[in-house]
C-alpha cells in the first residue's frame, strides 16, 4: 500500500538476518556487505536465529550483526536512519548474544513491541 501511493517512510527493504549472514559468507570483500546493511532503511527478520558467519580472511568465527548494529547506531544517531528488527529473543538473551554494547543501544535506537500469546503464523 506505501508502494501505490508513494509513500517512501513506510517502505523498506525486509531481509532475514540468516539471509545477510549467507551473503557475507558468499562474497569475497567481506566489508562490502558490512556497508550494505549499515546503511538505509531495512527490517531485519529474526534477528538472533542467524548463524555466526565465516570469515576466512581476516577474523574466523565473526558476529557481524555486532559490526551492522553498532555502525546503523552510529548512521541513527548521526542522520535519523530507521532500522527494524524481529525477534525472539528479549533483553537479557540479546545482550547475551551481541553484548552490553548493542543491548544498551537497542533501548535508544527501538520502541520495542512485545507479542505475547499464540502464534500469529499460519
């Protein structure tokens, strides 16, 4: 609906956090997918259920969403960009995943929406 009548601030890209995760793994500059994600607007679906991604040519075993989170903090407090975010974890298991550093962002950069009850999937 925000596509047919142009309303650019209700659309964004919706990428799944494993999906970013495999395309770090795939490309060879590793950094360039790093900058992808760090900027604009994206939702990122399920944060938290991604696997760490491979990165033979510089550090082995990388967190990148650590890298993504921290410079779309920095790109939110400097130009205003939006990110979204789905998961399932709450506060303790998302700073327990990505560290105190990203977890105490996430109350600045999120107005968070818990969804109790049954499952809304079909």
């Amino acid at each position: 609906m925000s596509r047919q009548y142009g309303l650019r601030a209700l659309w964004f890209p919706s990428i799944s956090a494993q999906e970013v995760v495999d395309k770090y793994n795939a490309e060879k500059n590793k950094d360039d997918v790093i900058d992808y994600y760090s900027k604009g607007t994206f939702l990122f679906d399920d944060l938290g259920s991604e696997t760490v991604a491979n990165n033979v040519y510089q550090y082995g075993k990388e967190d990148i969403f650590v890298r993504i989170l921290l410079n779309r903090y920095r790109n939110f407090e400097d130009l205003g960009t939006k990110t979204h975010i789905t998961t399932n974890l709450n506060s303790s298991q998302i700073e327990d995943r990505y560290g105190r550093q990203i977890s105490d962002r996430f109350v600045r950069m999120f107005n968070q929406l818990k969804l109790d009850g049954p499952s809304r999937r079909k």
